[in-house]
C-alpha cells in the first residue's frame, strides 16, 4: 500500500489500496495454481461464483442469472456452455414456460464447487493461521458486513434499473 507520508490515509484510500492489492493477489497465476485440486482441476473466478449461485440457488432460469451477473443473455450462454461442456452444470426446459431455460448444477458441479470452497478455506486459513483467533473472528465478521452493505447497493441499483 503507497501512502503520502504526510497525512493517514483516508479510510476509502485505505479500503481501495488493499482491495486492489486482493485482486491483483488472487488473479496471479502462482496463486490461482494454489486452487487447483489433485486432478489439476479448478474453477476460474467468474465459473466459481456462477456455480456457486447455481448450486445455492437451485434451478434457475438463464435470464435470472444473467441479471444477476448483469450481462446480457448471449453472454451468459456462452458462460453456461463452457460449464456446461465441463459436465458441471445441465440446462432444461423451464415447465412452466417452454420458452425459458433452467440451468442446474449436476453432482460434479456440486462436487467441483464443494472441492474449490475447501481449497480456498485453506489457502485463506494459511494466510491468516499465526493471527489470533480474536482477529481471525473479527476479520471474518467485518468482511461478512462489508459483503453485506455491497450486496445491498447492488440489489438496489438493480431495482432502479429494473424499474426504469
């Protein structure tokens, strides 16, 4: 983190300087390697988090997801067929309107996903294993609320473009 050592960073520098430090840790590819499961397997970041709304969530329609990931439907069936092609996930007529399409997670994308979860609970858990269990909690809960407060400003962002 790079700071005027004139003056304490403002707590929206201090935010940004270790949130893009996060990013560019885990977008490395020596770290990216780290996930990797005996079989060399392993998820990229988008088929990670689009997999795990697949497997939380249940069945759920591709228009559904790609506003969620806010793409638009043509990207998003490109990110469904690549998991697709990779056995993790199956689509299917939604019953309920023949014209929509559901996608679930298959057992080996629950598998998959279950897998990397671990990988990353312990490539998080070396990181921070010689802190306190205090700090380790209280790092914990205070990304849980961060986490939080994003996921509400973009679910209201979401109902106002929705409603425009």
């Amino acid at each position: 983190m790079v700071y005027s050592r004139e003056t304490a960073p403002t707590v929206g520098e201090a935010l940004e300087s270790a949130l893009s430090t996060i990013l560019r840790w885990s977008t490395r590819a020596d770290n990216k390697r780290m996930l990797h499961d005996s079989s060399g397997a392993a998820l990229s970041s988008t088929d990670s988090w689009l997999l795990e709304r697949v497997v939380v969530a249940g069945p759920l329609r591709m228009s559904k997801l790609a506003g969620w990931m806010a793409v638009d439907k043509s990207t998003m069936t490109t990110e469904i067929r690549r998991l697709e092609k990779s056995g993790l996930v199956s689509r299917r007529s939604d019953p309920t309107d023949r014209r929509g399409v559901l996608i679930t997670a298959t057992e080996e994308g629950r598998t998959a996903i279950a897998r990397h979860r671990q990988l990353a609970q312990d490539v998080y858990g070396t990181l921070v294993g010689k802190w306190t269990e205090v700090d380790r909690t209280e790092l914990a809960r205070l990304l849980g609320r961060f986490v939080d407060e994003l996921s509400w400003v973009t679910d209201a962002v979401a109902r106002h473009n929705e409603s425009i």
